[in-house]
C-alpha cells in the first residue's frame, strides 16, 4: 500500500496527465467533426484517438503502480513528449 505522500503524488500525476490528454482529445474531436468529410482526416483522428485511450490505459497503470516521493521530474516531461507524439499530425 502507497504511502500518504505517494498517494497524493500518484493523484496529482493523475489528474494532471487527464487533464493534458482531455485536451488533445478535444482538439482531434474538432480535427474530426470540421473534416468528416475527407475520409484521410477522418480514419487517421479516429486512429489516433484509439491510440490515444491505449496510451491513458498504459500511462493509468503505471501512475497507479508509482512509488516515488518526486514523481514530476519523471512524469511531465514524459507525458507532454508522449502525448505530443499520440497526437503528432506527421506520423
């Protein structure tokens, strides 16, 4: 069982990291919705919108498993690469 300091840090990683990927998900949402009718746009947003629920199970997970007393050096950095990667217009 995490201790009192890893739970709150564990929580704070938490909500952190949801509220970056809750913005990412509604800008490919409008990606979506303003290009439905271009049938590239619309199969790579809904790709990358299933890639983007894999990626918040995976990262879930291992925030639930974390026992670290300083997560934020580890966690931000990672995230925001991550999910600029998930949500990259490039790949």
């Amino acid at each position: 069982m995490p201790t009192t300091n890893q739970l709150f840090f564990q929580l704070i990683a938490l909500k952190s990291f949801l509220d970056k990927s809750a913005i990412l998900k509604n800008k490919l949402l409008e990606e979506l919705i303003a290009n439905a009718t271009n049938p590239t746009i619309k199969m790579r947003r809904f790709r990358m919108l299933e890639q983007l629920s894999l990626y918040e199970h995976q990262i879930i997970q291992k925030i639930e498993l974390l026992e670290t007393d300083e997560p934020f050096d580890f966690l931000d950095s990672l995230i925001a690469s991550e999910l600029k990667k998930v949500g990259s217009r490039n790949a």
